[in-house]
C-alpha cells in the first residue's frame, strides 16, 4: 500500500503531494507519480516541507 501526503514546501509555500520521508526531524515530500520506494533517486524530487503542514491524505 502506498500512502499519500501533503505539505507546504518551505522554499515557496506551495502545498505539493507526494511520499513523506523523515530523516532528523526535517520532512521531504517525493513528488512521485509512478513506481516504488526501491526506484526513488535520492539526488532528485525530495522536496523540504514545514513538518507542521504534513497531513496523511
């Protein structure tokens, strides 16, 4: 099962969607549209989010 998040994006404020990913109390939305965790690019699409935005969708 693949979950959906929302958050609004720290560099702009735009509310973007995607796969949330925590690392050291900062939050990233992947803005995925297709395949697996295992296929992400960690170099590419991760997006810094304010944590206090995210919502599970």
């Amino acid at each position: 099962m693949k979950y959906k998040f929302q958050g609004k994006r720290k560099d702009n404020g735009d509310i973007i969607y995607g796969s949330l990913l925590l690392i050291n109390g900062t939050a990233y939305i992947y803005q995925d549209t297709f395949g697996d965790i295992e296929d992400i690019d960690f170099g590419y699409g991760f997006v810094e989010v304010d944590i206090d935005t995210v919502k599970q969708l």
